[in-house]
C-alpha cells in the first residue's frame, strides 16, 4: 500500500527537505553566511552613493568661453573625507569629454565642507554637459552623478 499525503504525493518526497533544513552539513550553513555577506555588500555599494555621497550641492555658477575655451567654475559641498581620483564628463550624446582641471597645477583631495572650484575647461565645447565623479574611499571606489544639465 502506498502512504500518499493529501495532496498525492508519498510522504518520502519531502525527506529531501527536511535533510536540508534539520540535518544539513555545516559547509551548507557557511556557504549560505558567505553568499549573504557577498549580496549585502553588493547592495550596500549599489545603495552607497544615494545614502552617503562624497559630493552634493554641486553648482555650475559661471560658463565663460576663453580662448575658444568653454571653462566652468561654480561651488559645491563635501560630506565624506575620501581621495578624489577623477572627474568623468560626457556630452547630450554620451560622447566623452576632456575635463582640463585650470585652477590647479596638481590634483589635490579637498577638505570637507561648502567650497568653491573652478576654472575647468571643457574640451570639446558642449550644449549639454554630465559629470561624474570618482572618489577612493575606505569602502572602496564611490562614483558620484555631480551635474547633468544645459551650460
């Protein structure tokens, strides 16, 4: 006689479930905590630049064109005491831009705080510019959106 539940199924179906559950191996168990770290830590620097920015409050004040230069200068505020690496810029199109840093002779890290900066060229002239900036941080690199607008 075959012992059926009452779904029709035997009840030595289900031994595989209650294996995993009661009677697993501790490797099953440390490999759960791992793939649980590793999908935590993935959502956290997913989540990082949205909850703890390096940069916020960045304004384009001024648009000049010198020399056949298009060069911006404005002001922003730096929450998180990280090393700046660079700035990535596109134009409307997605093209890459050259960002030509003309108020230092060296990239510096800049304290935290409300700051102005600028003059930056901009090579080739753009209508519309986005900016992207990259920080080293102690969680790791931190991309931050700075600016997506028309000049």
């Amino acid at each position: 006689m075959d012992r059926r539940t009452e779904y029709g199924r035997r009840r030595e179906d289900f031994k595989w479930y209650k294996y995993f559950i009661h009677q697993a191996p501790k490797h099953v168990y440390v490999g759960l905590w791992i793939a649980a770290s590793v999908w935590g830590w993935n959502l956290f620097k997913y989540l990082e630049p949205s909850l703890f920015p390096v940069v916020t409050g960045f304004v384009i004040e001024e648009v000049q064109k010198v020399d056949g230069q298009q060069q911006i200068a404005g002001r922003m505020y730096k929450q998180r005491n990280c090393d700046f690496t660079e700035v990535v810029a596109y134009n409307g199109k997605g093209d890459l831009v050259d960002i030509e840093f003309l108020d230092v002779k060296q990239v510096v890290s800049r304290v935290e705080g409300v700051q102005g900066w600028g003059w930056w060229a901009v090579i080739p002239e753009v209508h519309k510019l986005v900016l992207y900036s990259n920080h080293s941080c102690a969680t790791g690199k931190v991309t931050t959106k700075l600016f997506e607008g028309v000049l």
